[in-house]
C-alpha cells in the first residue's frame, strides 16, 4: 500500500481542518492515498504561501505481516 505525507522542514502536515493545517510529528500527520491529490495540492499551495521551507510531498510505502507469533 502507498499513502502520501506533506513534509517541510518544520514538519509533517496535520490537515484536521484544510483551511488551516498544522505542522506535526509523523506519528500524528494526515497520510493521503493517490485519490487525495486535489487536497494534496491544496493544502501545499496553503503551505507555499506560508513560505515552509524545502515543501515536498513523501510517499509512504507500507507492508503488512506477523510481527508477535503466538498471541
């Protein structure tokens, strides 16, 4: 599976409310899937006029399996 973060130097985007996103830890930031592009770039023009640092969009790239056997 693949999700997307917007990442700056400050951060990683956190878009509760679209109009106004917060900067974060990645433990808390907003991930979108493919579909979400539209919002993607939103919320990076939103960031750009903000004038964050080094703006860039991180693909994630997650994997599942059994991690504790026996539970």
């Amino acid at each position: 599976m693949e999700l997307y973060v917007l990442k700056t130097d400050n951060g990683y985007v956190k878009s509760t409310n679209p109009e106004n996103p917060i900067l974060v830890g990645i433990e808390k930031a907003s991930v979108y899937p493919d579909a979400d592009s539209e919002l993607i770039r939103k919320l990076a023009r939103i960031l750009r006029d903000r004038n964050e640092k080094d703006l860039r969009v991180a693909k994630l790239v997650i994997t599942e399996e059994d991690h504790y056997q026996g539970l």
